[in-house]
C-alpha cells in the first residue's frame, strides 16, 4: 500500500478511523500494525476522536448497573443526547476471567476510554482492573500493600482513577480508613496508596501528606480538571458526658481534592450556605456540581461552580422537587439523570427535563444502575505489555 501513498498519507487516513476498525487494520500488514500500536499514534488517535466528538456533537455516555436477580453486572455506551438511544452493550470482564477469583468489582472511574472496577468491600480480596472495552483489553492490578493488618476493625475503602497528563500515566488511588480510632484525631488511621499503569506498581504515601480529616467510606471520587475530588467532613474532638470518654464530631463539610500530577491533597472551597448540609458531589459538563438534598424527600438543589478553583464562581441553578433516591449526572443537553421512586416504591432511571419538566423513563427494570459519566473510545492499553486481551485470559 505504501508503493502507491506516501506513508503521512496512510497514516492521516488511519488515525481518522474509529476504533474497531483499527483494530481490523493492524490485520493487514506488519507496518500497519506497529504503526498503530505506537504510543504516538494511540495518543494522537485519542485527541482526534475527542476534536471529532466535540464538533459533531457525538458524545457517550457510560452507565453501570448490577442485579441481585439474575446476579450480573452489566455497562452500556448510551448517546449523550436528548434521546439517550443506546450505542452498545458492553458485557462484564469478570465473565471472561474464568482462572482468576474475581467478584464483586464496581466501576469506580473511566477516563479516556479506560474504565476502571475494583472491589466493592474491604473484605473482597478480588484484584482491581484497568479495562478498556472497546480493543477488549485488561490489566489486572497486582495486590496493594497489606495496612491495618493487626485491627480487628473493619476498614472503609474508596477508590479513585484519573489521567496524570503531566507523565501521560494513568492512576488509581485508594484510600483505607479505620472507621473506629479511639477519637484521637492526631492518630494516623488513614493510608492513601496510588498505582500507577507506567510503573506497574502501587505505593503508599507518606502520613504527612495525608489530611487528618480524610475520612475515605463510601462516596462518589470524581476526576476532574487534573484532579479526583471528594465529599469529607471536618472532626473535632469533645467529650461525651454519656459514653464517658472523648469521642469524634463531624462539623463543616469540604472538597478534597487529590492532583494527579503532584500526587498531592487539597480543597476546593464550598459555597458557606452548603457546608453543613447534606450534600453529593457530581459533574455539570466540563465543572464541579453540589447537590444539596432535602430532608423529607423534599428534593435538592443543583450548584454549579462555574469557574474551577473560584469559590466566588458556585452558582445556584435550580431546584428538582420530588422523591429522588440518587442523582447519577447530567447531560450535555442540561438535562438530570436521575433515580426516581415510582408508585410501587421500586427505584427506575428517568432522565429530567429541569425546564419544560418532561420526563423519560430508560433502563432495564431488574437492573439498579451506580455508575453513569462520559466516556470517548480510544486504543489505549493497546501498546501496554501488562494488557491481556480476553480470549488469553480465558481457561482452556
């Protein structure tokens, strides 16, 4: 093919292909396949798709769902659009690693095309994974540094996943907490450790770098402007006149932020009128979201901060009325993805319309759906030497 184009040529005409046929095209001949496999063609492809997407307004949307009735995790690739028309099915890694004792994984992140899943309980000793669905490759983490082996506590972990551009590397953070430390804040009872995909390795961070109110437990870690952002509470310590000995206060709520470049904590400021209520993080395009939430099933209200790192910038929006069990997004069309009780008292995905008030029912009724953020397909992890395609990782 090269006798009749120049090779810019080719190489222009391949990096404007999707993904699948790509993956076709490393078939056709050797230079075609260690062309594409290149990190500078993969990463060049990456910012193609994504200028390509932004133009033609073709975005997807990634939702994660699971169901204690037929006992399956499911992930589909919806358009990001008013109609919310389903783009593709993507079926489970677990079910095909059939030699490895893996269960119970959520999605915890996706970035870049890379979806990340990890256990779901500080007792789930599965591996986590770095998945990308649409070249059908993985990576299987190895087992993290053992912390609090001697506590008979249980421990609380979250997980996070982000892109570091700074080293073009992909990490997770974990964060491991002991929910009970005998109310002594100046105790250290939270580790933090970050795998990375370019070194193939986990590390703990050193305590001092570690906020004291960094609580981990359960919650959404978003990835965001370089950064994974988290919901924590401030503590004190006060003595309980009842239980007769000091124990921990929550007070003030705030962001935690983590940079993936410096691998180093902050805060992003909260608006002063949300700190002590009850508030989940989440995504409005491209910013930072607060949703207060109403005692009483009374609805929420949406704050946006407009400009990153601007305290000044958090904006109110508006408010959704009604009985929502949980809020997973917004669409680039400004309309709510969101869970819904209906009159039998069972949970169903409804997308909202927060200006006309339209509403439209999705999503498959035996399924309880966890995840939803965007998602763009690329070839990363196709050079990666660690990464194993199904068909390998299935028992012969």
């Amino acid at each position: 093919m090269s006798d009749y184009f120049p090779e810019e040529i080719i190489e222009r005409i391949l990096l404007r292909l999707p993904t699948k046929s790509l993956i076709k095209s490393t078939l056709v001949c050797k230079s075609w396949m260690s062309l594409i496999k290149s990190s500078t063609f993969i990463q060049s492809h990456l910012s193609i798709t994504i200028d390509s997407n932004n133009q033609n307004d073709a975005h997807l949307l990634l939702l994660s769902a699971f169901s204690y009735k037929v006992s399956d995790r499911l992930h589909w690739l919806h358009w990001d659009s008013p109609e919310f028309g389903e783009y593709s099915l993507l079926a489970d890694p677990v079910t095909f690693l059939e030699n490895e004792p893996i269960s119970d994984l959520e999605v915890v992140g996706t970035c870049n095309g890379l979806i990340c899943l990890a256990p779901d309980l500080s007792d789930n000793h599965s591996p986590t994974l770095i998945w990308n669905p649409c070249i059908r490759k993985i990576v299987i983490l190895p087992s993290p540094p053992a912390c609090f082996t001697s506590t008979q506590y249980d421990k609380y972990i979250e997980h996070g996943f982000g892109y570091d551009s700074h080293s073009n590397d992909y990490k997770v953070l974990r964060i491991v907490t002991l929910p009970d430390d005998h109310s002594d804040l100046s105790r250290f009872a939270t580790v933090v450790q970050v795998y990375s995909l370019a070194r193939a390795s986990w590390k703990t961070l050193d305590a001092s770098v570690v906020p004291v109110d960094l609580q981990g437990g359960p919650g959404i870690v978003l990835f965001l402007n370089g950064s994974l952002h988290m919901l924590e509470v401030r503590f004190s310590v006060g003595y309980d006149d009842h239980a007769d000995e000091y124990c921990k206060y929550g007070g003030d709520t705030f962001i935690a932020s983590f940079d993936m470049a410096t691998e180093l904590f902050g805060e992003v400021m909260m608006p002063e009128a949300l700190q002590r209520n009850r508030c989940t993080i989440s995504k409005y395009g491209d910013s930072l979201a607060l949703i207060k939430h109403y005692d009483y099933n009374c609805g929420c209200d949406i704050w946006v901060m407009k400009e990153y790192g601007v305290t000044e910038s958090w904006t109110y929006l508006y408010k959704i009325a009604g009985d929502h069990d949980y809020i997973y997004g917004f669409k680039r069309c400004g309309e709510v993805v969101l869970s819904e009780f209906n009159n039998h008292g069972r949970s169903r995905m409804i997308s909202l319309d927060p200006k006309t008030k339209q509403v439209q029912v999705f999503g498959n009724k035996d399924y309880t759906y966890y995840f939803m953020d965007s998602f763009v397909e690329s070839l990363i992890l196709l050079d990666h030497v660690n990464a194993i395609s199904y068909q390998r990782a299935r028992k012969k």
